[in-house]
C-alpha cells in the first residue's frame, strides 16, 4: 500500500502516519518527490481498512498494492484447478458444455430437452426450480417439485445438473438432488449465500454479478475457497453497460484476464451475455477461441412457449448446430468438445 | 404491449402473433404501417412474458408499455405514504436525519456516537452489526452482541434505530432490536430477503443497488409491498459509472423521478454516494433541495480509527455544522428539519 | 509515479528499471515489500508516457501519483478564476443563469425568448446556429443567419450571447457574433477545436463529454488554458450511465468535487442532465445547492413545436417560476441570483 | 412510431395529437387499451423529432419504431459491401489485418515495422501522424513529416496505409498520403469531420466511440454514406464500462449485431479494446470467431520505449505468432487469412 501525503502535509502529519502504520505491525517507507511525499508500507496489507488510513491529516490517497484475493490468485496457485464432475473433467483440456431450460416447467419438458442436449452432445444440464425474477408477478419456478424432476431427467439420461440456490436455508436441499450449486448474478455479493455453499463443499457454478468487477468476482470466489472449497468454477455472463441493443455487454476481455489472475475454470454463458438467440452462435465461438473452459447455454424445445428468457433460448435442433460449430473452433485453439 | 413484426413478415406470421395474443387473453390491435406492420396488446400486460413472445416467427422487437409496479406506482395511490416512527412522521413535510457510524464497533463507540448525533437533531441512528465486506478477511460486524448495543443505544438516547440484515434467517433476530430493518444495496434482489422483511411487517430502508435501475428499486419494493408490508423507504445511495473520483455516483436526478413515480418516502445516503467526507456537505444540501425527504449520513467519532468506511463519515462536530447548513436549505424548498 | 514490479522480478529487471527511470531525468526510490519491489518516481511525471515504462520487463503496473492538469488545478491558482462578462461576473458570489432554445429557429423565435428570459432574470442568452445531431436527416441549424438573429436578440436586448461552434473554421465566423463559445459534450475531446479556441482567446464553456471522467474535463480544460486563454467556464451536463429513465444522469458530485480541484467556474445543464422539462426545476435547485457557480437552461416559447430538444425545454412562464424558486435555495447557501 | 398517451389523458388531448401527427404528413391510427390510449403514427418517421410530440399535453411517452440509420442498414443494402483495396478484398472471405505502431515516430521506425508487419501476413499499415492525446504536454504526432514517412513506408512495403484525420482542414493533407482515413473514437461524433471525410470519397475507417452505442455508430456512418461516400469500414475497439482492469471493455456483442443491422466490414481492434498486450492474442481470436472482417493491432519494434501505448503494441515476432495462431481460427469459422 502506498499513501500519498498533500502538497504541503505538515511534518507532524508525516511523522503521525509513520506512527500509525508502525503501530499497525507495518515497516514505513519515506519517499519524498518534488511535490509530495509518498510513504510506502510493507508487510501484507489485505486485512487493513484503507478507509481508515485515508482519513488521516494531510492524506490525499491510499493506492493499494496487492490484489485482494489470495486463495484465488496464480500467485497462490498456479497450476489450473481441474476437478472431475460425473466423469467430466472441468478446467482440463476438454471444453465442457452446460445446457438446458431457464426455468423446469415440467417433467416433459426438462426430460425431453435434456435427451436433446445429451444425444447434442452437452456434459451438463442446466434449469432453475428456484427462479429469482425482477417482478413478484411472474413465475417464481417450482420449487423442489422442480428438483425432483431434474433428479428424474439426471436418471434418464446420466447428465449431471445444475442448478440455482437462492437462500442459504435452501442449500440442504438442493443439494440433495444438485452436482453443482449455481450462485446467480444477483446474488454474488449474498454474502451468507456464499458462506453457505462454501460450507457445503458442493461444486458450486459462481455468475459474475452484472454490476461487479472482475476483481469483486475473484473476491466472492474468495470467501467460498475461504470455507474449504475449492471446487468453484467462474461464469462471465454479461455485465451492465449503456448498451441497449443486446441485454447484457459480453465482456470477453474478462476470460483471459481471469485465466491470468486465477487458477479456477471460467465459463461463460452466451444467452445471458446477449439476450438475443440469434446472436448466442458468435459469442459462443468466441468464447470458446478466448480460452473459455466451456459454456452454458439456455435450450428450450418451444422457445416462443417458454415462461422465462424464451427470446435467448435456442432450439434444440439450434443447438445441435452450434455444437457442430464449436468443434473446429475448440480445436483451433488446442482444446476438445 | 406493442409488438412490431418484421419488415416483410409474412401474413400467416402476423396471424399467429394475433392468435397467440389472444390466446392469453388479450385484444389485439393491427396497424399496418408502410415498412412495418404492429400489433397493439390490449389488456394488463403485466404478468405476460414479453421474451415468449418475442421469440415467435415475424418478430422484430415487444415494446412494454406500462410500468411493471403496480402497488408502488402514484397510479395506485396518489397521496404521499406518510407513517410515525418513534414520534416523527417519515414521507412528511419535515426532514428525516438517520446518523451513526458504518459498523457497530463497541458499546462506547455506538452509545457516545449516539448522544452526539442526537444533540445534533438527528432522528434515527444508524450502525451495522451485521456488515457485507467484499473481503472475507474484512471485519465482518459484531454480530447479535451488535445488536445489543444498538438497544442500549436506543435506550440511553430515546433514538429510534436503522440496521441492516443481510439473511432471511436474520429477520427474526434483528426486528427484535431494530425499528427499521435495512436492505443494502448488495442484497436489493435478493428476493428471498425480500420476502422474509415483507412478512416481517417492520419498516424496511430499501436501498438502490449500485448498478439497479430505478425501476428495479421499485420492482424490489414492490415485492416488499406485495407481502402487505406498507412501510418503505427508498435509499438512493449513488449508482457504479465510470467515474472513479468518487466511490459511486450519486443519481440525484432519482430524487424528482421518484418522488412523480411513487408515493413511498425517499432518502438519500450522501456518504456512500460520494466514499468521501469533504464532499458529504455539498451532496446533502443538493438532496433536500432536489426534494429528499431525509438523509442518512455516516459518523463516527474518530473516524481516522474507524474499522470501516472512516473515509466518508463525519466527525460529530462536523456533522452538527451539517445540521446548521442544512436547516435553510430545508426552509428554501418548504420543509423543515 | 509508482512503478509496482512482480512478485519475483529478477535483480537484473529491477535494475533496468532503476535506469530506465533515471535515464528519464529522474530520481528512484527503492522500496522492496514482502511480495513486491516498489520503484518511487521522483520528479514531475506529467510529460511521462507510464505505458512504455509499463511495458518493461518485470512490471507489474504503473500508479500515477500528481494529477496530470497543472493550469487548471488549485495547487496552481488557489483563489476562484472570475471575470467580467457584459458586467456579470462569472465565479464570483452571484449565481449565473444561461437560458434560451436549443437551437435558433427564427429571428421571431430568439427575439422573443430573449426578451421573455431577460424579464425572469436571466443573464446571458443561449441558443444554437450550428447544431451537432446524431442523425444527417434532422435539423442542422441555421447557421450564419442564426448567429445574425443572436445578434439582433443582444442588441434587443442586452443580453450576452453563448452559442456552439463545431469546428476550428466555424470560430472567427462565430467569435464575430458570439460573447462565448460553447464547446460541446461531443467536441469535449476535439483537440483541433479546443486549440482554436484556446487561440481565439474568447471566453468559453466546455461542456463535459457524456462520458468523460472529471480528470479528462478538466484536461480538456488543460488545453485551453496553455494557449493563454483563462476565460475557461466548466459545465458539468449529465454522463452516460445504466439508467435510462433520465436522458443522462446528472453527476451532482462533480460540482463539489470540481470546486476543489479547480479554480475555474462551474455551470450545470439540467435540461440536457435530465432529458425531461419536469425534472429540471428540482435539479437545478440541487445545483446551486451544491454550489454551481451558474446555471444552462433550455427555455422555448412553444417546446411542442420546437425542432429540437422540446422535451426538456421550459416555457418562459415556468422558467420565471423556477427562477422565484431558485432565490431562496441561493441565498440560503450565501449567494445571490 | 408509438405515442403512449397518460392514464386518464383527455378525449380534447388525444384529437390534438392525432391533428398534429396528420399535420406532419402522417396516418394517425388509434388504440385505446385498458389504462392507456396508444397512437400509432403510420409513415417514415426518421425526420420528425419526437421530442417535441412528447411535450405535447396528455402525452407518457413517444416510443420509436423505425431504427433511425437508413443507407448503412440490411434492409437498404441485403448483401455485404466490399471494395477492393490495394488488391484485397475488405468485407469479403478474407481477414484483412491492419497493423502497425500508434503513433509514427521515426523514418526507421515506421519503415522498420512496415518492413516487418508484412513479413507476418499484415494487408495495411496503422500508423498515426496527428495523435489526438487526452494531455496537451503529451507527444502530439510528427504531423506532415509523419505523412511522409508513412508514403515512404508505403512505397518500401507496398502496404496501404491507414492514418487518422483529426480535423476537416487536415482531410485533403492526409488524403494525399493515405489510403483509408481513419476517424477515431474521441471523433465519432464530430459531425464537421464526418461530413469532410465523406465528401473526401476516400475509403474511411470509423471507431466507435467510447461512449457511443452500436446505433450511434451506425448513425455516423449514415453521415459519410448520405455524401455518397459508400467506403465505410467500422471498427468496434472497446467501449468505457465500470470495469477498470482493462483499458476498454470489448463489446464482442457488437460484432454479430453490427454484421445483423448492416452490411459494411467490421473490423476489431483488440489493442485498445484491452490496453494490454498480453490479453491482445486471446481477443484477436475471439474477434476472429464472432464473425469480424478483421483486426487493427499495434505493433511496435519496442515497446519499452515507444512514445504511446507502449503497454499494448505487441512485438514483431510476437505479432508473427499471433498471425499463425488466427489461421486456424480463421479456417475453423469459413475464413481465411
């Protein structure tokens, strides 16, 4: 950490923030520039409030130096975590695709898309039972009526699923019938979420809130490795910019970068990212030649008929398609699918 | 609901559209124009999923045309909500002050503060015990022993008490302490949070998400509503931009549009709107002339000590100088304080 | 500047660092942490291009510690910049109020406007010649003959002039007839413009790009000033965000926080800040509540027939009301109007 | 377009916006809903300015229908514009790849890098002679002895060259040394500009702009097209977000949607959609994969020591590898290189 005096910040104001940082178990370190002075402090500064020390007489700013997160960082780890999920080895060499309905509306419906999505070729099946929506007048999902059908569609075909939990008190019992507990986007930040899930060393699926940094990402990531846990996988799912044409703003920068700042596989999902179905086979694509370890993807068999994200859903014969398409590009970057 | 068919959809697809909206219970209303052909839905559009539609063959784009809340909107009810709180009247002519520090740090810290914010003409005092940190190496709050000292806080001052709760299994223990249970911006969708402090009946401080749009803030309070819980006020506590000079942007253009939108109250919190002190004075006298019907500012007694937010809260000495400021500004719009 | 080295860089990455930087004519200040070497910069960095130095070997990142504007800061000119103008003076204790239409559309139009905004209190006139709009098939502007009628509304009435220019050429046309040039959101970055009229030694307002940062307004500001010219009037006019219920969002902190890094005067543009005539009154009290040094307001005789921005135009009746309204706001923050 | 009339909104307010949208020429059809009367306005509604039907009394809102852009969209033009230039195709199967320094600094530099750009597969040379540059004491460019260079450059490699124009009196300098002009972000919306490069008749290179949306992009692009100059190449290059770990945030979203709306080339630059050179290879191929036409990239023959954006100019040799590495992205999406 570094904090930079005023122009002109008194001698005393100097010698009280020396003090200061000594007294916090720091070495401090005097540079004095032509038009001010900067004070460096040494030691590992993560659990210190900067706040506090910026409050101080004669400061201008506190610049912190180290990342925040540890046990997510390279620095920490720096081989990739690969681990192993119904037989699928996430993070590791083989693109791993996630697919399925927004929401279960029904036992046909989820088991018939999860044959489509299988005989296609997906690893995985994605639906939600417990649906967090903006309006309290739309339809809230089915609950654990709906994980007893995933359960089924698990049964039918072998495919591992996915799901979201929305409360910590639901943790139990999703994840009775859950491989991987997904964390939405608006609950990034539910810090008691976190704990819970990271208590129930389950896999758990980590969304980037549509508001975060990549940094906040790493941070929430943080306090599930923090509880023990360490099978976390990152979705970049599109964050919130002044765009308006497409639902969210992809923001693809973000898979390489985390493929520098962490060891944790990061997926991404292109129906979010863009809202618009006709758009999910580009970014998919691209996804996929940015070093993406796989993808999740909403597939519906009646779009036009579906009780939530109907206008990204794709087809199932759509999704077929696109899985043809994903191939040459996994192997034009070194990767399977 | 207008939906607009693409250029050149085909009658059979413009058909389909008319019956499918039929189908669900509404008129539809064709409009031929010379490029494109709209279909006008008519009926409460509310509960419909505009994405289903969307999504069927012909479509170029489904424009919503009413507001998505209903209880929270002027529409259904036009006067002010106006209710008591330990004496004083909240959404009413006079100004509402909630003072205190960021955190609950000790039984002195918040009972000192207390008094201080008091002589001052403050009306609630404010203080976490349960605190979200983006670090989990961060001090997460003192917890239930927190809550203890907010009571005896109340209890020595006769000051009414705001705090937040960050988990629906909280609820019950917080409204014990609390008069007015807090949602941080963190947790504005968390929907299941929503639900329990709806059900809870106690008064509910609502704050903006950084990244939610105003109509989110009144979707959330709508679920808050929809559980026959009346007693709400909403919080603009500054929104994430590109600007980083300051900690967030405060969207003081918010204050007139809610105030025309709905008839709940409306504060604004300047300290987390700006991250820093210097700059609280300015923004809370830009709140009570935008038309705020109260304020909720950070103050602490050494802030420079401060294990959280010293950056952006007050001295008490300072914050009464605010208190001086503020009081003909109040009078300059017809309010008191 | 900061030069943050890796975790691990080699001795050898270290040292030609160290020489790098004094090659540059400056001195380095080692300071080697727990994880990471920091290389303390010591000399005026502004002329420095830290992506080359960012570059080297071994670096982690570059942290920028003087705020690169020099002319336009406070450490440079302590006391507020004021000038007359048409015997108004512009910074100083009296609130300043710029009002007129959008654009010129008639010598009638602009006549009676001026007339109508002088009586309400107004001080100086605005109104456009030559329009930037987003789309070729709209309005342009009158032009030449728009800037002759501004000239008939001052000699009318008194009034100073502010209007548009949109390219280095256009200023000595519009130098003849203007009293100051307006530079708009979307020329904030034009360097060519900023040097013309940096040139021209006229006065000017430089309105803030719609999604610029404060550093870069006052940059901007930077490139007028080292041409000599000090007449410089900063307009902070709503940044681009999320919310799209506002046509901008005013970003009301910016008037505090401009007011202690600068010297320069500070106007606010609530019509183009909200997007809604509505919104306005409320707004620009919380501009000179927050302490704007003066005011740009879009004032129409007919903003139903206006051929551009009606929407947030006000009549002249309301805007003689608003300014009722402002006196009190003004006074009760020790200014005059 | 879509007039949203007010709950409650007068039988007289509704007959004068039917008469003022028939005194515009238009077909007014009217749809009375539930809680709202709607009016549709029947005709190319692309001139008209909605902002002032919005101010007329009874009125919620006016919604558009029509995308605003006219000459740069699918409907005027189905199939893909391409043009030869100096023997390749743009816009057609083949990638095309622009690349070269930010900014020319030298004889041997820019000859140099010319000579080793084409080397690797590069079809144009980048290069700037006038730099636009957020500080006036930062390198300005060696402006016509650049130029001269660049020709020289030229004429060594047979490389066309790509140079940005940064004010309409510069259009006809550059024009005489150039063989697309490039128009950059900070200038998307300088109408003066626009205007001059597209009587020009020179092909011309337009960036979005940081704060611009697709639509906006599209709409600067009409202007060059509506003066009959149909040589339009956009470039998506990163967009300004809350995210501040990367210089831009690329909006891959973009590239699918423009190559939906419009048939002009799209290109990406990956240089400053990151700010980063280390992040430029995964971007390039992600670009490559959404569907781009091609890539603009920085490379310069030391970075360490160049005079602008160091931190993002890739070396030549890794630049070479980079080119090998996009074949088969290339390949694997229908494309070649």
């Amino acid at each position: 950490m570094i904090i930079v005096m005023k122009m002109g910040a008194s001698q005393e104001e100097i010698e009280n923030m020396v003090k200061r940082v000594e007294s916090l178990g720091f070495r401090a370190h005097l540079s004095r520039g032509e038009e001010r002075t900067i004070i460096g402090v040494i030691g590992d500064e993560r659990p210190v409030d900067k706040d506090s020390l910026a409050r101080m007489q004669g400061v201008e700013r506190v610049v912190p130096i180290l990342r925040p997160f540890k046990l997510a960082s390279r620095d920490f780890q720096a081989e990739d975590t690969v681990f192993k999920l119904n037989g699928h080895s996430i993070g590791g060499k083989k693109i791993i695709v996630m697919a399925g309905p927004c929401a279960v509306e029904s036992r046909e419906q989820i088991i018939e898309t999860a044959h489509l999505v299988k005989e296609a070729g997906a690893h995985l099946l994605r639906g939600g039972a417990f649906k967090p929506r903006t309006s309290p007048y739309s339809f809230q999902g089915l609950g654990e009526e709906g994980l007893q059908y995933l359960a089924e569609a698990r049964q039918a075909t072998g495919l591992a699923v996915v799901t979201e939990v929305m409360a910590p008190e639901q943790v139990p019992l999703v994840a009775q019938f859950a491989d991987v507990l997904q964390i939405g986007t608006r609950n990034m930040q539910n810090y008691a979420l976190l704990h819970a899930v990271g208590e129930s060393g389950m896999p758990v699926l980590l969304k980037r809130g549509l508001m975060s940094t990549i940094e906040e990402l790493l941070m929430s990531a943080e306090y599930i490795l923090s509880h023990g846990n360490r099978r976390v996988i990152l979705c970049e799912r599109g964050i919130r910019t002044f765009e308006t044409y497409t639902r969210n703003t992809l923001d693809i920068n973000a898979v390489p970068v985390l493929k520098e700042l962490t060891h944790l596989p990061v997926v991404v999902d292109p129906s979010h990212a863009t809202g618009k179905w006709h758009l999910v086979n580009a970014v998919s694509r691209a996804a996929i030649a940015a070093g993406a370890d796989g993808l999740i993807i909403e597939v519906h068999p009646n779009p036009e008929l579906a009780v939530s994200d109907g206008a990204q859903s794709l087809r199932p014969a759509r999704f077929a398609e696109l899985m043809t398409e994903l191939r040459p590009v996994a192997h034009a970057v070194g990767r399977t699918l």
